[in-house]
C-alpha cells in the first residue's frame, strides 16, 4: 500500500458517496487508475464495505450501552448467538477481566432491562455480566486513517 492508496482510503472515510471521478480528481489521478486502485483495496479485504452512519437516538435508540461478559465454556456458541442477535452492535473479545464486550442498542433503560434479564443471560455459557450505560458520546465515528497515521513511528537511523 503506498501513499496514492492512504490518500484514497482517507477520502473514502470522509465520504464514501463520492464518485470515482470526485474521489480520483481530489487525489490527483484520473478516473480509471483510481477506480482500478478502488477494487484492489476492496479485493485485499482493506475496504470491507460501504455504510450510512445513522445516529441511534433520532431512530428511537436512545440507551446506548457496553457489557461486559464473562464466558470461558462455550465460546463458539455464545459467538454464533451474538451474530443472531440484533441488538448487539458490536461483540469484541478482550483481555482482562472478561471474556467480552459487547456494545448494544436500546429504545430506553426498560428495554435494556429486558435485553440484560431475558436475552443476555441466556447467551450460551454466560456466567456473568456487568453493564455501563453510555450516558454522553463524545466522539462517534473516528477514521482509522488518522489512528493509523498517528501510530506511524519513524524508523530508526
């Protein structure tokens, strides 16, 4: 990947809408060599898709929530239950304490009371949970362009 391709996927974070010719013209290439640079990122599995980026509340999502799972049993099967359940935004396995963290969407803190009693404890192997509610987002939707550009270090001499 060189730097024609950062530029491409920082532009594409930005606005993934744009067209090839707004997306070529912005970094200095014309259309086809950018179109065909495109499908190589995609091919390479580095572009893995295209999203609108919605925000919950204004859809009546209004609880916002990370839970913490315990799970050392039945790993496999709590994965394939994760993937079934919409309500689930986001499951990440993680170091410490627990096994995972799962980010969910709620209409209000009932329905997240309902998705705590009656849908995550009965997730395969669930021993136990702990929940925080998100009560303010600061900040939704980092680039992974930026993160990767400021972990870049020089090499050394």
């Amino acid at each position: 990947m060189d730097r024609i391709d950062r530029e491409i996927l920082s532009a594409l974070e930005l606005d993934g809408r744009q067209s090839y010719a707004a997306l070529a013209d912005s970094i200095g290439l014309s259309k086809t060599p950018c179109w065909n640079r495109v499908q190589a990122l995609e091919e390479a599995g580095i572009i893995t898709g295209y999203r609108a980026d919605i925000d919950p509340a204004r859809i009546n999502l209004g609880v916002m929530a990370y839970i913490q799972v315990i799970d050392s049993t039945h790993r496999e099967a709590f994965e394939q239950a994760v993937l079934a359940t919409p309500a689930i935004l986001e499951c990440h396995t993680i170091a410490g304490e627990g096994d995972y963290v799962l980010r969910v969407a709620c209409r209000d803190v009932d329905d997240l009371d309902h998705l705590l009693r009656f849908d995550i404890v009965i997730l395969p192997g669930v021993q136990r949970s702990s929940t925080m509610v998100c009560l303010k987002t600061i900040k939704r939707g980092g680039r992974v362009t930026q993160a990767a550009l400021s972990r870049t270090r020089p090499s050394p001499v």
